[in-house]
C-alpha cells in the first residue's frame, strides 16, 4: 500500500486527529457514529468480513469444484450495483471472463445470452431479492435453460440474503444458493458473498483478497492511518467533485465501484461528493483528482484490490461522519423504484400517457421539462455539473465515452456518465439527494427487438422506459433541468448525435 501526491501537504492534522477516534469507535462497530437515526446497527458487519468470510471458504471451494466439473465456460453475473460492480472488477483485475448484466435493455440481454446453454452459469445476486432488474433476469434466463431442456438447477447459483422471495423460491426450485450476511449493506458488499462467489466461480482465491484487506484494515486505528488521510482531503479538498482515473491502474474498474460507493452513501441532505470517473488525469482540472497508479493526480493510491476495498468503504464511512450524512441509507434509490413501479402498472393498464417532444424529426425526438428549443441552450445552463445517462446497450455505443470528454472539454464543468438502469443504484441517489445543481440529459432509443419477461405483463422494453420517464420526473419534480433524446434507429442516430455535438 503506498500514498503519494501533493494533496498530502495539505492534510488537515485537526481532521485526522478527530477520525482517528471515530476509527476506534468504528473498529469495535459503534453505531452512534452517524447519529441515532443512522441505520449503522443493522449494516456495520461489513467491518468483520476480512475475517468472517473466511467461513465461506468451504462453500466456495466446493462450488468451483462443481463448476471445473462441469466444464463451464461461460459465467454471467446478473446484479445492480453492489451486487455486481465488486465481481466485475475483481474480474477484470485478474483478466478473467465474465458477464456482467446490469442493464434492462433488450439488445444488452440478448448479447449475454451464453451461446451453448450445456456449459454456462448464471449468477444471480440481489441482497433485497427483490431488484427488479435482477429478478427479471432470473425468470428471463430459467426459461432459456427450460426450453433448452436443461435443468435450472445445474447452472444457476442464488446470492441473496435469507429469507427474501429470490432466496425462498431459488430453494424450493432445488437451486444452489449462497446467503449473505444481512447485516452488510449492497455497497459496502466487495468481501462479501456478493463478490467472492463470482471470484470463486472463476476460479481465483478469494482467501489473497481477505488476507489483503485484513492486514491493511488493521492500520486504520493508528495515529497515522491512510484512511483518516484520505477521507480529510475528500472532505476539506472538494466541495462536491472528485475526479477518479483508472488510467494503467492495476485494478481496471476500480473507479466505478468507487463512484457508487461514495456517491450513494454521500449525496443526501443536499450535500455530499460526487465522483467523476475520467478516462485519464486532466492537467488543467482543479478538481482534486485521484488515481490508482503514479500519474498527474493531487492523489495516488496504489494497493492489492483487497486493500482498496477495505479502505474506500473506510474513507466513505468516516467522510460521512464528516458530512454528517448516513452512509447506510439510500432514499432516492427507493424513490425511483417506487415511481418504475407506478408507471409499468399504467403501462400494463393501457392507461399511461407519453410525453410529448418539443422537437421531432424522422430519426430523433427530443423531450424536456425545460422550455427550451435547442440543445445548445440546455448545455449553457447554469448548472454546475451535467450528467450523461444513456439507457442504451453497452455493446454498440462505445463511443458515448467519447461525448463525455467532449462535452466536459466544451463547457467547462464536470460532466458524469451512467449506463441506465445501473447508475439508478449509484449516482442515481446523488442527482436527487445531493448537491441540486446538476443537469441530466438522457439518451433513450428503440430496441432492435424487444424481449418478454416470463410471468409478467410488461417486457424489458417497457420496462426500461419506464425506469427512463421514472426516474426523469424525479429530477423534474425537483425543478432539476432534464432533456431527452429518444434515437428512434438506434446506434445509426447516436454517431449523428456525436458529430452534431
């Protein structure tokens, strides 16, 4: 574990002095921490899992077993948010193939879809068992196996807490299923169930990223802690953005855990830190800037994946005392599911009325609760920062990474990108609950063909609009500025859209 940079000459010693006795408190778990409202005593387990997820151990080796005798070839992880960005970037670190299926979009679940059915697993985590993306996916992919003529129970593996619906009914169908500590919140979930089970199906030892985290963890109450360190700058360094970079980091993904880490359990209350994940160090930004390699970065923190782990969900729980915020809750998340909910039901009732665009033409229609006619408009905005939602399929629109940097060069603020429906459990929380500065421009398109979701009157289609138009009139109900842009052909309009730009 090494931390360098200039940014450490500016450590407020005050600061650190004051979260070295938080960190005691919240070595030994002390739920007073974030107040008497905080929900820390059912979610602060998360602190003993170095040690404690070594009883997972038997059950992990005997599920890689399984799947080397089955000559798997073909892993899928269905999750949102804390329940998948652990596995993918364990994954990715250690160059291991894996699919993750965090979107609702047609097209996205067709191309996850394991071309020989015989020789692939299908994990499905969701701690509530009830995440309607995930759920969705689990009855998506049951009947692909079942019409296959194969039998769920060889290929599926259930991460879930006890006792909710997805763990019930995963067990009366004679599934493998492995359950997680309920007293572990999804975000703070890396050592967890949530992301070793993936690590162990594909044949890694978890035991390296448990020794790691608990070596390190066990500096934490010390005078000198990197964790105090870090979470002092995040908060005397930054009024709202940091920028994170994995250029030639060592641990690929690591940024995007991270911006869900802090920005759901920061953005509440009207306050909090919202991380803009960058593809490289910006040497004009005078944004604090961190990086997981030496580099152009106020910040550099290089460590093992296990140690980087631990420590951010240190740095979040102690930053969070800082803001006087509950790191453990996630209001907003609930908000958007709730408004999901409510317009599928008028959908499936035929009884929900469309937006109208204040602009269309044969390939594109633009909507906005801004009485505004261009574009250009909506980006010179007051706003301190836009945000980049797309509700598109991964696979065909790479370049959208392009249009983030280029928008941000153009109108000098940060701009944040998402893939819609994942960022609705991360910075989701922080456009409603955080900072209300922000501006969001939404990218919506028609599906190449639309998929059914076995058991329910809605299809994935219709189901990722209205998480769209859901979660679009929460910000709008805020007064927030929203625009979208609905591609009716799909990736064709997008490279118009980027040219136009």
């Amino acid at each position: 574990m090494n931390l360098s940079g200039a940014a450490l000459s500016r450590v407020n010693l005050k600061i650190v002095t004051e979260l070295h006795k938080v960190s005691k408190a919240l070595a030994v778990k002390d739920a007073s921490i974030w107040g008497p409202d905080s929900e820390a005593s059912t979610r602060l387990n998360w602190v003993d899992l170095p040690k404690n997820s070594r009883e997972l151990l038997p059950q992990l080796d005997s599920l890689a077993a399984w799947a080397r005798r089955k000559n798997t070839e073909h892993f899928v992880l269905c999750g949102m948010g804390g329940s998948s960005l652990a596995a993918e970037v364990i994954a990715a670190t250690f160059n291991k193939d894996l699919v993750v299926l965090d979107s609702t979009h047609p097209d996205q679940i067709s191309e996850a879809l394991p071309k020989n059915l015989a020789h692939s697993i299908i994990i499905i985590g969701s701690k509530s068992g009830t995440t309607i993306e995930t759920t969705s996916h689990f009855k998506f992919f049951k009947e692909q196996f079942t019409k296959a003529g194969l039998n769920p129970s060889d290929h599926f593996v259930i991460v879930t807490d006890p006792a909710t619906p997805l763990d019930i009914e995963a067990k009366d169908s004679g599934l493998r299923v492995i359950n997680a500590d309920p007293l572990v919140g999804g975000r703070f979930s890396a050592l967890s169930a949530f992301g070793l089970v993936p690590a162990a199906l594909l044949g890694l030892d978890v035991s390296v990223l448990l020794d790691d985290a608990e070596a390190l963890q066990s500096t934490f109450v010390s005078e000198d802690s990197i964790a105090t360190k870090i979470a002092s700058l995040l908060y005397t360094e930054s009024d709202q953005f940091v920028e994170f970079s994995d250029f030639q980091s060592n641990t690929p993904g690591l940024s995007d855990w991270i911006e869900q880490l802090i920005s759901e359990s920061t953005g509440k209350q009207h306050k909090g830190r919202l991380p803009v994940v960058i593809s490289k160090p910006q040497k004009s930004s005078n944004i604090l800037s961190i990086g997981f390699t030496d580099g152009k970065y106020d910040l550099s923190v290089r460590a093992s994946l296990g140690e980087q782990f631990i420590l951010w969900e240190w740095v979040t729980a102690l930053l969070c005392y800082l803001l006087k915020v509950d790191p453990f809750n996630q209001p907003n998340v609930a908000e958007s599911k709730e408004r999901t909910g409510a317009i599928l039901s008028q959908i499936v009732n035929e009884q929900f009325i469309y937006p109208t665009p204040f602009l269309e033409k044969d390939d594109f229609a633009i909507y906005s609760n801004e009485q505004t006619q261009s574009l250009l408009r909506f980006f010179e905005s007051s706003s301190s920062y836009l945000s980049l939602m797309a509700y598109l399929p991964k696979i065909q629109n790479n370049s959208l990474m392009e249009l983030r940097s280029l928008l941000s060069s153009k109108l000098g603020k940060p701009v944040t990108f998402g893939w819609g429906p994942r960022f609705l459990h991360s910075t989701g929380q922080f456009h409603k609950g955080g900072q209300p500065n922000g501006s969001f421009l939404q990218i919506t398109a028609n599906p190449s063909k639309d998929l059914a979701i076995p058991g329910e009157k809605f299809t994935f289609a219709e189901l990722l609009m209205a998480q769209a138009l859901g979660d679009a009139s929460a910000l709008a109900e805020r007064n927030l500025p929203v625009i979208r842009i609905h591609l009716k052909k799909n990736n064709l309009d997008l490279q118009k859209l980027l040219q136009s730009i």
